[in-house]
C-alpha cells in the first residue's frame, strides 16, 4: 500500500496522533515486509526522504512554492497585487508549477516518482533571510526529485 497524505508522519509533522499512525505503519511492514510501499506528504513544502523502521516518508515539494517564516516576507510583486493577495509576502514562487508521476511497478519490484524541476522566482528563501537550519537549501529548492525504490520481498 502507499499512503497518501498532507501533514506528514515525520516527527512534528503536525498530526496529533501520529506517533500511533507511524507505529501501525511500522508494525504492518515488520510483520509483512512489502506491506507498505512509502508515505507520501507535502505540507512542509521540501524534497526529502526518510526512512524509519522499515518505512519510506516521502515528502513531495509545493507545486508553486516554498513558504517563508515572517523574518523573510517581501514584497516582490506590484504593490497592487501584494494588496490583493497579502499572503505573497510570504512566498518565494516557482517559475513553472511542479508535479509528479508516482507509478508502482509490481513485476519489476519497483516504485518509481518522476518529478520536475523548476526555478525560483525573485530572490531565493535565504537571500530574504530564511533560517538555513529550518529551510535546509538541498530540501527548500523548486525540485521534485526522481526517485526509485526497490519494493521489500514478502519473507
């Protein structure tokens, strides 16, 4: 199975009972390897995986954006649309939107994301004085990664 989801399962992640959902998740891999494929997530707006107790946490970036803390909110468009839109402030855009194909190939054993690639718009996260240790620069990029996985053999 692959699980789809917006808060990611990570630690912090912003479910309140997502220790519980990550302990279900990690026991059903261990009792039956090959159960669960990845968790997919992308609130936080980054490219990352990690993997904990057996499970794939995949965290798919914005498809427009990284969120920036208020430290770091600029104007960066017409004064007119950043009264329109007040929230802008508060966003480093992408140039083009991002997506991605997830495809679960099981006579080959694989689970394979082709994302995208795009670029930022205006100045970058940490040029608007983003925090580096919030906002890693090689998870906080207009990129969805390609990835591949080699799927678990049930035992």
């Amino acid at each position: 199975m692959c699980v789809f989801i917006h808060h990611p399962l990570d630690e912090g992640g912003g479910i309140e009972n997502g220790r519980v959902i990550r302990t279900i998740l990690q026991r059903a891999e261990a009792a039956h390897p090959g159960t669960v494929l990845a968790v997919f997530s992308g609130h936080f707006h980054q490219d990352y995986v990690l993997e904990n107790n057996g499970v794939r946490y995949v965290q798919i970036n914005s498809a427009s954006y990284v969120w920036l803390p208020e430290a770091a909110a600029r104007e960066t468009y017409p004064s007119e649309v950043h009264r329109a839109h007040p929230h802008l402030r508060n966003v480093a855009a992408y140039q083009d939107p991002l997506r991605a194909l997830v495809t679960v190939d099981l006579d080959r054993g694989e689970l394979v994301v082709e994302g995208t690639r795009s670029e930022l718009l205006g100045p970058d996260p940490w040029e608007r004085g983003a925090p580096e240790t919030d906002y890693p620069r090689d998870k906080c990029r207009p990129v969805i990664s390609d990835r591949r996985f080699t799927l678990r053999q049930p035992r």
